[in-house]
C-alpha cells in the first residue's frame, strides 16, 4: 500500500440513479477510514466531472481537496484553486 493511492470515484452534487447524494459527511467517511487503516498509503485521489460545474459539486471538490490535505499533510495537494 506505500506506493497506491485510492481513487474512490467521482465528486457531484448530483443525485446518483438510486437519488443519493454525496455530501461532506460522505467524503469524510471515505477518507478519513482509508488514512486510519492504511497509514502507509501515500494518499488519496478523487475524480471531478467537467460536465458538472455547479456552485454544489465545485465546494465538494474543494472539500475532498481540504480533506486530502488534513489527513495527508506531508504530500502534495491538487484539486480545484
């Protein structure tokens, strides 16, 4: 696990087909398990679709961003400026 990131799917504020939505807690319960479990692993990567621009899915992107940076802060960060 030293040399894997994680990809854990696409950022949106869209609902999916089943009518959920991811939300800040979701992101949370995501990330912050894979650091606690696997301490080793270099970080985290989330995938934004360019198709959704909105003002909702723009500050989930951010937070995955913050996210990333608090639970792996001796590795550089990306993500939406």
């Amino acid at each position: 696990m030293d040399e894997t990131i994680v990809c854990f799917g696409c950022v949106t504020a869209r609902t999916d087909k089943h009518g959920k939505r991811l939300t800040r807690a979701g992101l949370r319960h995501l990330v912050r398990p894979a650091r606690r479990t696997f301490p080793q692993m270099p970080g985290v990567a989330f995938h934004g679709w360019s198709h959704d621009r909105s003002p909702a899915t723009l500050a989930l992107i951010r937070y995955a961003n913050q996210l990333a940076v608090e639970e792996y802060p001796d590795r550089p960060a990306g993500g939406v400026p």
